[in-house]
C-alpha cells in the first residue's frame, strides 16, 4: 500500500457533530469493473479521471522531494521485502507528521521536509531513514529524533500541562523504538493503533479541562481529526580486540563461490561461481539479530561454453570477464533504473578481438576500465593492454601491445582515474639466479610509462613463498607506491623519472603481511597479515618508515576469528564521517563465506 498523507481521505461523520473519519485510499492499487455495451472489464481506477498536471519543478533537487518519502527502508533493495510492517512504517511518518503540524502548522511541515532533504547523507531523497551504503544497517533520519524534541520542548515553552508532554513524548518516543525500526523490530499496525487512541484520549481530555478555563486549547481535537531514534540492532558476532570493533555475516547462500571482490568504495561485494553473479550490499544484511547475508541481486549467464573468470567494481559498475565461449566481458550499469540500491538488471555482453581477458581493471570514477588481453595466436606472446570507455568498450578504445606475456601481469590497478600501475610476475635474471619485479607506472593523459625494477639481490633458501607479495599506491602521490616482498620486505618508491626522493626499505619482524592498504592520509598503512608462528589473520598497522628506518614498526588491531592464510580473501579500506573500516570478503575451508566488517579508526578527514 502507498501509504501517505495525500492517500488519507477524510469524512465528517453524519452522526457525530464535529467529528471527522481518516479513510485510507490506494487508487494506485485499485481496479475497478466497468460495464459498456454489455462487455466487462478491469480497469485501473486512476485512469477513470483526469489527472491534475503537476507544476514543473525548478530543480533536480526539487525532483526527489515526496517520491518515496513515507516508505520504508526495505523498500530500496533491489529486491525489495515489502510487507504490511511497511505499512506500519509509513503510518508512522504520517503519524510524525501529524504531530509537526499540531505544533507549528504547515510552515512547520514544510521546514520539517526541507531539512531532512537538505542532510548532507540524504542522497537528494526526502525520507525518514538515511540510507547506509557502508555495510551497515540504514538508520532512522536524524532529523526525525531532533523536530521530535523540539516538539516536546515546545509544549513546555507555550505553556501546556504535564499531561499533555507526557502524552506526547511517550507518543513520540514510541515511533521512534517501535515503529520507525528495522523490519523485525517493528510493531504491528495494532499496537500503533493503540498508542495512537490512548494519546488522542490524553488530548481529549486536556482540550476539555482547558476549555472550561481559558480558550487555548479549542480545536486542539478538531486539528488531530483534520489534518527516528533508531537502536542499532545488535552487532552479529562481535568481538573486541585492541580498539578494534569486528562484524561477521556469513552467506546464506550455499553456493560453491570461486572468488570474491568488493567495490573501491566498499559500498557493495560480489561472490561468483563459474555461472552466477550474487551481489551484496548494505539491503543484504540481515536485521532481525542473525549473522547471514542474502543476496541483493543475482545474475546467471546462460551462454554454455562461456565460464566466469575474474570480476571488478565499483559502486557504480561491474565488469566481469570470462573464459570460452562467445563472449568476453560483461558489463553491468549497477546504478541504473528506479531502484535505489544497487542491482544486476541492466548489462550488456562484449565479444573482443583478443581470445581471453586475463586481467581487468576499473578506475575509481568508474569511467575509464584497463583490460590486459592475451594474443591471438600464442599465449607466450606480448600481451596488449586496453583502455576504453567502461559503458561502451567499442567507442574507439585505445590498445597498444606491452613487453611481456599476458600472463605474466598479476596486478593491475588505477591509483587515480589517469593513472595506471602494472605489476608483472617475477622472472629469473639472465646471468644471475636472482629474481627481479617490474612494476610499470602507466599515465593516461601523456601515455607516458615509468618503470621499477627491483631485484632480490640473492637468494632466500628459508622462505619458500613468491618474491612479489602485494603492492599498494599512496593515494596523494600516484607516482608513489609500496611494495612487500616474500612478505617480510617491505620498499616504498617513487616512479617518477625525475624524482630524487630516496628510497625507503625496512625489514617486517615476526610478522607476515599478505594484502597492504595506504591509509586516506598517506601517514600509514593497514594490512591484513598473520604472525610468523600462525596462520590465524590479523589486522596490522604499519607506522610509515622514513629513510633511516631499518625495521617496519607495527601493531596488532585485531584477529579476524575463522579466516586464516590458505583461505582466499579480499579487503578495501574504507571511511566515512563516523570513522574508517575495513572490509572483507572471504572464502573459508569448510565451504564457508562470510563478509566482515572491522571498525579500526578515527572519522576519515575530508
């Protein structure tokens, strides 16, 4: 049901003098029969009258106001959970409403939208809850808990009685614990009802003892007949551990995911299989105190000899890449349509020149998305990397070949939107058995290409792992990046041809670090690593070196209960006003799932 302000009729009743009746229409909803010249049939009711031209509107601004204002915040998902608790939820905001214009009359009402439009989170939608895009459950709009005092205080300032406060806080503070809540923590529309008579039986009775002594009250029951605090719904197994605050859902879904991925902003994850896409994001979790994550979106391709390869995003694309078969790569407009969240309906399939994408990338704006494609013929070949539109790869995409084998490149990624870094596989020295990494800083607007060679300078007989770890860029100074080698050296460098900043190399004592993430503010950096005696992740903290230090300085943030080293996973760090987090996504022994959530510092400056 719409249920809103403009939806509610009102009637005087014929036998009681005074008093009016609220009607609940949908007319949205309604169909009606029609007769004419003997045939009948279903029509909808709203097209059986003329419908009243709306004004144009000065702003896309102005746009968004009322469309969707009173519904509930399951009501964004791309698959959205409607019941009649909906229905519950948008009473209440009419209820909220109704309470605004008892007090400050239609200027009131009106101030009341325009603020909680004008909120710096509101997206440019005038509803009663914000809506989370980091993982996190929406939250009912401040703006809601503030008029709700300010209309309590101003009971007290115009000189009401004790009786009528009382009512209309209780009143009040009902919405906010009971109706404007999470779907399965809300009321039914019978307890609303009850709260909603007992407090118009207060105002009754105030407005009758106030006339017998002065007139201030008269109308008070006629303008009711004419006319969210939200608790934060309990952490799913969490744990604390030196500051840090952990939050685990794990997949309902039973399916056997052979990769995960999370969005440069960390609005939206995504597990696939060799056939299905299964999109999660903040409408995934659950909110009635479990730990399980549903999908927002699913998306099976159908083509029989085409296989899923590797998949990156944004939050407003995905572009994923396949293995046999016609097509190549598909790409999904995840912001597209009426809905709010993020979904997988609108994607269009790409056949390219080249036999296979062997590595993909999208920068952060998601406009511009960087392909390495494996030649033709044979696969040990150069292979070429393109650069093309994200929405439409045929709109004259650049492609150039590069020095190496396909294969051979194992990261790629945009610092920036004109940036690119190419990270290729180590390879034995010709007179040496030493081994050197390549890491190619690309720039788009000049094509201009920077490269670093790092060497390991002898063998390491104790460690068995590969020499290149993982690399990460400083966020400020593109030509600047990191790099972990045999996951115990850690060397930060410049690209740039004309740089003369020396270079940084520290030793990582009794510590391991797998995956490296720079802090927003290049001061420092995060990793997902684990010690040298386990296999137990953890959260690290690394103290950025300078050029004197020898010995990377480093702190324990957290373990993250049920991931450990031979299980596969993926992390962005992420922030927002209420502080910064990282997230996970993993696939565990056991055929486990899960994404995490770790709370692990201060708000993110802008």
């Amino acid at each position: 049901m719409d249920l809103k302000p403009r939806n509610i009729l009102i009637f005087e009743k014929a036998d009681a003098e005074g008093k009016h009746i609220w009607k609940i229409s949908d007319f949205g909803m309604s169909r009606v029969k029609t007769r004419r010249e003997g045939q009948t049939s279903d029509r909808d009711f709203n097209t059986l009258f003329a419908r009243r031209r709306e004004p144009l509107k000065s702003s896309a601004t102005v746009n968004l106001r009322g469309e969707g204002e009173f519904l509930a915040p399951e009501s964004i998902a791309g698959k959205p959970t409607m019941n009649e608790k909906s229905d519950v939820w948008s009473l209440g905001c009419v209820a909220s409403v109704v309470f605004v214009y008892l007090e400050e009359g239609a200027t009131g009402v009106s101030l009341y939208q325009d603020e909680r439009l004008e909120h710096p989170k509101s997206d440019g939608f005038d509803r009663f809850f914000l809506r989370n895009k980091g993982f996190a459950l929406s939250k009912t709009h401040p703006v809601v808990t503030k008029w709700h005092a300010r209309l309590i205080k101003k009971v007290s300032e115009r000189g009401g009685t004790w009786e009528e406060e009382k009512a209309l806080k209780e009143m009040l503070e009902f919405l906010e614990d009971s109706v404007l809540q999470e779907q399965p923590k809300r009321c039914d529309v019978g307890k609303l009802g009850e709260e909603l008579h007992k407090t118009h039986s207060v105002y009754k009775t105030v407005e009758s003892s106030a006339i017998r002594h002065t007139s201030r009250y008269r109308g008070l029951a006629d303008k009711i007949a004419s006319h969210g605090r939200l608790h934060k719904v309990p952490n799913h197994n969490t744990h604390q551990n030196t500051g840090c605050h952990i939050e685990k859902w794990l997949l309902g879904s039973k399916d056997s995911f052979k990769g995960c991925e999370i969005s440069s902003d960390g609005t939206v994850a995504v597990f696939w299989t060799d056939k299905k896409i299964s999109l999660f994001t903040s409408q995934s979790l659950s909110s009635d105190g479990n730990d399980v994550a549903q999908p927002a979106d699913e998306f099976i391709i159908s083509e029989t000899n085409c296989v899923l390869k590797s998949i990156v995003l944004t939050d407003k694309c995905l572009v994923a890449s396949t293995s046999g078969g016609k097509f190549q790569c598909y790409i999904f407009d995840l912001r597209r349509g009426p809905f709010v969240d993020a979904t997988l309906n609108y994607h269009r399939p790409y056949a390219l020149e080249h036999p296979e994408i062997t590595k993909l990338a999208v920068a952060p704006g998601g406009h511009t998305m960087a392909c390495v494609l494996r030649d033709r013929d044979k696969s040990h070949n150069a292979g070429w990397l393109l650069l093309a539109p994200t929405m439409s790869i045929e709109a004259s995409p650049w492609i150039d070949k590069i020095d190496d084998p396909a294969a051979d490149v194992i990261q790629l990624s945009f610092p920036t939107d004109d940036d690119i870094y190419i990270a290729l596989r180590p390879c034995s020295t010709t007179r040496r058995r030493e081994h050197q990494i390549r890491v190619i800083h690309f720039n788009i607007p000049t094509r201009m290409m920077d490269t670093l060679v790092i060497e390991s300078q002898g063998l390491d007989s104790s460690n068995h792992v590969s020499f290149f770890t993982t690399f990460a860029h400083f966020q400020r100074e593109p030509d600047k990046c990191a790099i972990v080698t045999r996951q115990k050296r850690l060397r930060i460098t410049n690209l740039a041809n004309n740089n003369t900043s020396p270079v940084i190399e520290a030793e990582i004592k009794t510590y391991r670090v797998l995956l490296l993430m720079m802090d927003p503010d290049d001061n420092k950096f995060y990793a997902l690593g684990r010690h040298s005696a386990s296999h137990a992740i953890l959260v690290l903290e690394i103290k950025m070196p300078d050029q004197n230090t020898r010995e990377v300085e480093l702190r324990e943030r957290a373990q993250i209960s049920g991931l450990f080293y031979n299980d596969e996973f993926s992390a962005r760090l992420c922030g927002t006003r209420e502080g910064k987090y990282l997230l996970v996504t993993a696939l565990m022994s056991a055929n486990q799932r899960a994404i995490y959530k770790i709370h692990i510092g201060n708000p993110v400056r802008p």
